[in-house]
C-alpha cells in the first residue's frame, strides 16, 4: 500500500493539528510496481540495495562511471553522482527484475 499527505500544506497542518491523519489518497500497489518501490528505495538510502548476481555485473560499469560503488556488503550505494542519475538507475534495476 501506497499513500500521501496532503498536498497543500495548509490543510496538512489543519489536518494535524486537529489531531487528524493529513492522508491524501492511497493505492494498492502491484507486484511489479512493490519491486519498483524497493529498488528506488534502496538506491535512495545510505543503506544501498542488495543485488542479485545477475544485477552486480550490469553495475559494474555504473562503479566505473563513479555514479555508485558496492559497501563492505555488497550493497550498491549511490555517489552524489549517481543522485542525479537515480531515476534511469532505478528504471534500468527494475527493468532487470521484471525479466527474472
């Protein structure tokens, strides 16, 4: 499940401080979009993402480029570089997990 406060922030803030949830909307997120959900996430954190086998030989060449490198784990975290490339990072991770 999906959810978001509200957009403006004046009915957020009304909403919290009467003590009501500023929720906005939810959804019922798919499989496919989960899985998008936890590699976006992921790339987004300090923690990183784990990697299949697969998946670590196509970042290689991201490790390269300097835009991500793997922790003492094996984790994939992101540089500052790879920040600004997250979007197609994460479209290209999902992309792989979709075909296996």
């Amino acid at each position: 499940m999906r959810r978001w406060n509200l957009s403006p922030y004046v009915d957020w803030l009304r909403s919290t401080n009467a003590g009501v949830d500023p929720i906005g909307g939810s959804e019922e997120l798919s499989a496919a979009n989960l899985e998008a959900e936890r590699v976006y996430l992921g790339l987004r954190t300090t923690r990183g993402l784990v990697l299949s086998d697969q998946e670590a030989s196509r970042v290689v060449r991201w490790i390269e480029a300097g835009w991500g490198m793997l922790d003492a784990t094996g984790r994939l975290v992101l540089t500052p570089l790879g920040w600004l490339r997250l979007d197609a990072l994460a479209a290209d991770l999902t992309l792989v997990r979709s075909h296996y």
